[in-house]
C-alpha cells in the first residue's frame, strides 16, 4: 500500500523525491481519473476563478459557455483593478447573461486570495494565474476536492514539478475532473491527423520530429520608470512576471512548451531519454527579467529518434508555429490544416474543416471538462500535463548549463526558484537568479554538480576524518 503524505504539515518541495528512483516511481503511479455519480444537470454548479489575466479571462469565458446551469461565483487576483477589468469584459459578452453572482465580498486580492476561492463553496476551479503559482494552488484545489482546469504549464522548475506529481497521486482515486490548458490535444483536426499518425500507421514509424515556436514579443519588458516608488520586488516582479523565470519559466516553459506537449503526444508520453540544448538572449531589452529569448532543444528517444523545438521570440524575424512529423513512409505537416505526404512527396492524407468552421479548441477543452463532471466520467490531464512541463524544464536546463540532460539527471535536480511560500508576502524584498550564462551557470545534481545533501555528507565526513587526528 502506497504511504500517503501527512496532510498535516504544509508539504515542503524542496524536499521531496530527491532521487531518480523516487522521481521514476512518481511518473509511473497514476491509474487515471475515477468514476463518479456525476452531477445532476439540475444542479447549478459555483466556478471560481483564480488568476483574472487576459488567457484566464478567455478561460472564464468559455467556462461559462460549456454548460447551461452554472455561474461564476468567485474570483481571486493580486490586483483589484485586474479583477475589475476581467468582470467588466465578461459581462459584456451577451451569451454569458445571468451567470454572474460575484458581489464584492466574493472578489478577493492577495497572495492568499486562492484560498478563500476554495472555501467559498465553489464546484470547479480555474487556476489562470502566472505558472510559478500553479504548484501550490493546484495542490490546495485538489486537497479541497474540487474540479480543476490548470493553464499550462504545471510548474516552471523540477521541484514544481516534484510537488506537482505528489499532487497527481494524492488524486488519485477521487472522483474529480483534472483537465489541462495544453489546448492542442483537444483541437479537432489535430485529433484526426494523430489517429492517422498513431492509430492507422499512415506514416510508419516516427522517426524525427521538428516542431516550431518562432513568434514576436509578446510580453516585453516593462520599462524600469514605471516602477513607482515604494513598489515592492515581488509586487514590480508580478507585473513583470514573463520575464522572471520564477514566475513564468520563461517563453520556452510558458509559451513554447505547446510545442513539446505535441513532441510529447506524437512519442507517446514516454520519457525522452536525454536533450541537448542551446539558447541564448538575442534581442534588445529593456529593463530587468533573467530569461532567455530562443532556444533549439533536440530530444533524443530509443532507436536513435530525435524529435527537435526550434522557439524564438524576436521581432522582425520569421514567424511559425508548425510541427513536421517524418515517418517510414511519409511526412505529417501540421500548420494550419494537416497534410500527410508518402516519401515521394505526394499528398496520401489531407484535412479540410467543414465550411460552418472547426470547433475552437480551447472551448472543447471545457466542454469536455464539464461534460465529464456532469457524467462522472471524470477526465485526469494529469500525468501527461506534468510530464509535457519537465521536458520543457528539461530543455532549459540544458540550454541555461550547456550540459547535455538526461531525464531522470532532470527529475533529481536542485532546481528551485519560488521563493518560501510560507515567509512570502506582498512587501518582501525578492532578487532572483540572474540571466543564465551556458557552460559557467550550475544546477545542483546536474552533470556531477553537488547536491546540498551531498555537501552536507561531505562536510560531515571532513569533520569526522578531523576529528581523528
């Protein structure tokens, strides 16, 4: 019988699965979501919302247009006028009338805000908020027993993704509903192109995939004058947030990383066993942040298949978001309607949606998430949500050291930004890592790097050895 964690005590991700056995054992105990009774169509269900940004706006929206009898009921933020201004946009969408019942005693602003979502009685969550929060948030939902919708990505460093496994498991077996906002698994014509690929062999076996993420800025820099005075580091950084990687992860983990969850579905799900990355800061910037602008990551699988994410984000240069799977027998190119080519370079498959149009895919997600919590045919995003979020931690990893990675080298590693949850507040003062240098910045249990507890072992046998002399 598995031990289950000591709810008791705040759970301490610094601490957990330090080895690659543990990490290997995590990755592997999931059953997947339990059945339920469902939820009588009868029955109005309450939606909180935590995170109240452009996509988690967008996410609201479409949570509220995926089933007839529910109402959004609370809402959370760091900032009041973010709040104000998500409200504003949803009830301005006529399709959404009568499903608001947000007073101001349920609009709640802080770090601590999530919590009074979940205690409010709410029926499903939506965690929107920047991904260095999603951890810890995903963690008390699950406790609360309630529905989840999680943006991507699960967590933006190992230890994140440590505690995000422990999570995954003390859900299993609970009839709740967990679903992703890795949104390209729920979008139509893809769904037909993977069967093709995956179930009908129309390609043969994969041998190489080149996956593209080449866009503009979409999040620059604030410029250093609009820190007002007495603005605190986390309050300046949060504002900030795309360009801190304690926060976002950075563009790869935070944006690009929909291009690894499609390397990751076309592969199966399984483990690369090693990446090897390169990356850098190319673009001018202005004012702070320790993120890297593009990357090149190649992942290598058994029988010498490397699937390959070029990203980039600069302005003025070539733009792209396309993945090229090759096969035995032929090519799948997904733009933005998919096409198979034989080895001769005629066209075998071809996708066309219907004239009325294809259906949204960020709608289908949450169409399909209610409609399992109504059936009680409870959808788990889970192990492959966490899994798509390490390879991209894994690729910056790479790319951030220069080293090459290896999977289980990724899971051990001492990698871990967020600050202490339990000492954070709003007027703290907070100096993340600065930009990484490739062959001269470290990662503890990375390519013979020392862990803490290795240093702690050494120095107690210095000390030891002393003592007899």
């Amino acid at each position: 019988m598995k031990k289950k964690p000591n709810k008791k005590n705040e759970f301490d991700r610094r601490n957990f699965m330090r080895t690659a056995a543990g990490a290997t054992a995590a990755a592997t105990a999931f059953a997947g979501a339990a059945k339920g009774a469902g939820v009588d169509p009868n029955k109005k269900l309450k939606i909180g919302f935590v995170g109240t940004g452009g996509r988690g706006t967008g996410a609201a929206a479409q949570a509220l247009s995926a089933d007839d009898n529910v109402e959004l009921y609370a809402v959370a933020d760091v900032f009041q006028d973010r709040i104000d201004k998500s409200l504003t946009t949803l009830n301005k969408n006529k399709k959404l009338e009568g499903k608001f019942n947000v007073p101001p005693e349920r609009q709640f602003v802080g770090l601590d805000a999530y919590k009074r979502v979940l205690d409010s009685d709410v029926d499903v969550i939506l965690l929107t908020t920047t991904p260095g929060f999603r951890p810890l948030h995903l963690r008390a939902a699950v406790e609360a027993g309630k529905h989840v919708f999680a943006e991507k990505p699960m967590a933006v460093d190992a230890a994140g993704v440590r505690h995000v496994y422990e999570t995954l498991d003390m859900a299993e077996g609970k009839p709740i509903s967990i679903v992703a906002g890795f949104c390209w698994r729920y979008h139509p014509s893809r769904r037909v192109a993977y069967r093709k690929i995956m179930e009908e062999d129309v390609i043969g076996d994969v041998t190489s995939v080149y996956a593209t993420y080449y866009s503009n800025h979409s999040k620059p820099h604030l410029d250093p004058s609009l820190r007002t005075d007495g603005m605190s580091d986390i309050e300046w950084q949060i504002r900030n947030w795309y360009n801190y990687t304690w926060l976002g992860g950075g563009g790869l983990v935070e944006q690009a990383v929909h291009s690894i969850d499609k390397i990751g579905w076309v592969m199966g799900d399984q483990n690369p066993i090693r990446c090897r990355a390169t990356g850098g800061l190319g673009a001018p910037q202005v004012g702070d942040g320790n993120i890297f602008d593009h990357y090149h990551i190649a992942y290598e699988y058994p029988n010498n298949t490397w699937c390959h994410l070029a990203s980039r984000k600069a302005p003025g240069c070539f733009n792209e978001n396309a993945d090229y799977i090759r096969g035995t027998k032929g090519t799948c190119i997904l733009k933005k309607d998919p096409l198979i080519v034989d080895n001769n370079n005629e066209t075998v498959w071809s996708h066309r949606p219907p004239r009325s149009g294809e259906a949204n895919m960020y709608q289908v997600e949450h169409d399909e998430f209610f409609a399992s919590i109504r059936s009680g045919e409870h959808i788990n995003d889970g192990p492959r949500m966490i899994h798509s979020s390490m390879m991209a931690i894994m690729g910056r990893m790479s790319a951030h050291t220069g080293r090459e990675i290896t999977w289980e080298d990724a899971m051990k590693a001492e990698e871990d930004f967020f600050p202490n949850e339990k000492a954070m507040n709003w007027t703290q003062k907070y100096e993340p890592a600065p930009v990484s240098v490739p062959g001269v910045s470290q990662i503890p249990g990375i390519g013979g790097v020392e862990t803490a507890k290795e240093k702690a072992a050494a120095a107690a046998e210095k000390e030891k050895a002393e003592a007899k002399k």
